[in-house]
C-alpha cells in the first residue's frame, strides 16, 4: 500500500524531524486536554475549588467515601459525610449508622411511613427517588408503590444494596490535594485551559503589535525608524516579567486584564525581528518594480512583504508562547497573574510552594511544574522544528 505524503516540502521537512513532531503531539495533546477539561475533571464544582475537610495535602491516589444528607442551614442544600469505608454504615429496620471518617459513630433514624415523596430525605434523594414511588418501611420489609399503581414488597436487605449504589460516592484524589483538601487532578486539568488560553491570546496580540510596528519601522526608513527603533531598544532593555507586573497594575488583575498585559509585554522581540527583515527585503527587486508600476506602500506592505514573512512568524510565535506561559506563571507565582480560585499552572507552582516546607506538601508543586516545563519544551522542540522547515538553504535538501 503506498502511503500518502504531504506535498508541500515545508511540510515534509518538517514531519522528518522527530523531536518536533513529538513537540506537536504533547501540545495538540495539552490542547485537547484544555478543549474537553470539564468532561475530564473529577471535581464538576465551578473552577474545580471544591474543599474536602479533612483530606488537605493527600498523597496522589488518595480515595475518600461520602454519603450525603440535607444540610439544616437552608443556605446549603447537601451535606456531606466521609466514612471510614465502603462499608462503614449499616441499616438496622428503622436506623441508619455510620461510622465517619474520624471514627465518630452517629445514627439516622428512618421514618417509619411515607406516602408522598419527601425530596429533602436523603433515602428518596438517593435510594428510591430513581425508582419514581413512594414507600412504607415496616420492620424486616419495604413496600412501593410502582408506576403502574401497584404495591411491590422487597426485602430490608434490598435497601442496604439500593444505599450502597446510590448513596455512597466514591472520589479519588489521582495527584492528591493541595493545603486546601481541593483536588489537584481536576485543578491541573482546568488550569490547562486558562494557560493555554493565556498563550492563545498573547501571542495573537504580540504578533499583531510586533508585526505592524516592524513593517512600518523597517519599510519607512528615516526618523520614524530611528525612533521606533528607540522605543523597541527601549522596551527589550525592560524585563519582561516586570513590564507585564507594571501593566497588571495599569489594567488591572480581572482575568481578561492579565491576557492583554502579558501580550502587550512579548510584541517587541518579533518587531525587531520583522524589522531588520523587512530592512533586507524593502530593495529587492520585485519590490522596486511594485513601486515603479505605483502601487501604495500599504499594497506594497500587505501583498509583497508580508507573504514573505509568515515563515519568521510562524517561529516567532511558537517562542512568544513558551514566553507567555512562563511569563504567566511567574506572575501568578508572585501573586499578580490570574486570581483565584481559577486555576492556572502558575497559580497551582504557587500553592505547591507555601506547602513545600511541610512534610507532607513537598510533592505539591511537581505535578504543575512539570506541565509548564513540557508544554514550554514541547513549543520550544515545534519552534526548532519550523525554523528548519522554513530555512530556505534546505529548500533543494
């Protein structure tokens, strides 16, 4: 069977090397990871923040069991016990024992006759409310009344099976919990989405800076080019970390704000780059005769120079994003990036790091660690990989 290759050679250059496709998948990967995050997490609360008490800084794998009630405060509809075990409650005709998780003992009396169904009880919420009837519990037996208006009898022992399937939940912290008792699994998944998106938006706005002001430098010459030149030196000498605090502060920490600040920070390496492009490519030939047959300079920017410098882009871009995400993660490390309880890999380094001195928080930061540093690596390894597809002295390779 022959198989089928790409016909663009750029394309094909691109694929022989391994360690960028390998950099591709991880990050098509991470992508689809942030795409489809609330069908992967574990924790469907809003932005995965939901606190087990009890359970902070769990190792990774850590499995809990919970039975829930009606809450007394009407403010909060379910309350939450964690037993012991799987096993730790037992139904006895008109009572109901548990054992918690701290080894308390309590008991839950059942009442003994129902006719309606009564949905703040926790035996219609989650053993027959399912099964759509009400029930009368008698001594050694449970008689419903079905659909089609009939009473059915079962047996005790019946229920006991009916609790444990629809009463009991389990929940398995896969990367544990962070001081908090939140579900680092859940946390790192959603968090994955706010960098990727972080990444997304900065490097939309850097390119779109960085662009436009290098063509206009590079292209017009003269003292526009000298001062744009001087504003670029400017901005490079400024680090970007600093910069991007200095623009939080301006617009402020609201989710959105943090985007705009961290791509208003990347733009000036690709305009000096587009510039000294733009400055060897403005006396070709080709453009010498666009402006001898009198086209604009915007014609001139837009169909004859800019097609020319989508290759240089391309790369830039993959390096702006590494840049964004580290960028990111420092200013949330340091407080000033995406606030929450959303979660973002930097947010997640930071809470890792104020449990670090303790015993059993030290393993906190790993995990968000280790994500910055392959998704960063992953972009670095597809940079690479189309600075030497785009290299023109490998066009006859």
């Amino acid at each position: 069977m022959k198989i089928l290759q790409p016909k663009n050679k750029t394309v094909q250059r691109f694929l022989q090397n391994p360690l960028s496709c390998g950099g591709l998948i991880i990050f098509s990967s991470i992508c689809l990871i942030a795409i489809f995050a609330p069908l992967l997490c574990t924790d469907t609360s809003p932005q995965a923040a939901r606190q087990f008490s009890g359970n902070a800084r769990r190792a990774p794998g850590h499995k809990i069991y919970l039975v829930s009630f009606p809450h007394s405060n009407s403010a909060v509809s379910v309350h939450q016990i964690e037993l012991l075990t799987s096993k730790a409650w037992k139904i006895n005709r008109d009572t109901l024992l548990l054992v918690k998780a701290s080894g308390q003992a309590i008991k839950i009396l059942i009442p003994e006759k129902w006719f309606s169904i009564d949905i703040q009880h926790p035996f219609t919420q989650y053993c027959l409310l399912k099964q759509g009837t009400p029930y009368i519990v008698k001594r050694d037996t449970v008689y419903l009344f079905t659909i089609s208006k009939k009473w059915i009898s079962l047996p005790l022992s019946n229920l006991n099976s009916l609790f444990q399937n629809q009463a009991i939940q389990s929940f398995t912290f896969w990367l544990g919990t962070d001081g908090l008792g939140r579900d680092i699994y859940s946390r790192m998944i959603l968090g994955s989405r706010t960098t990727v998106t972080i990444g997304i938006v900065a490097v939309l706005i850097s390119v779109f800076v960085g662009v436009c002001l290098g063509l206009i430098s590079g292209y017009s010459g003269g003292w526009i080019d000298k001062l744009l030149s001087a504003f670029f030196t400017l901005i490079w000498t400024l680090p970007a970390v600093l910069l991007a605090m200095v623009l939080a502060f301006v617009l402020g920490k609201g989710f959105w704000q943090i985007f705009v600040a961290i791509g208003l920070t990347l733009w000036v390496d690709i305009a000096r780059v587009i510039r000294g492009q733009v400055l060897s490519m403005k006396f070709f030939p080709w453009v010498e005769a666009a402006k001898t047959l009198g086209f604009s300079s915007g014609r001139i920017l837009r169909v004859h120079l800019l097609p020319n410098l989508l290759s240089t882009v391309w790369v830039l871009s993959a390096s702006t994003f590494s840049t964004a995400v580290l960028v990111e993660s420092g200013l949330s490390f340091l407080g000033i990036g995406v606030q929450p309880p959303t979660p973002s890999w930097g947010g997640l380094l930071f809470d890792g790091y104020t449990q670090i001195a303790l015993s059993d928080g030290q393993w906190m930061a790993l995990f968000p660690a280790l994500a910055i540093v392959v998704l960063v690596v992953s972009l670095n390894l597809i940079g690479y990989g189309l600075r030497d597809a785009f290299d023109p002295k490998r066009e006859n390779s």
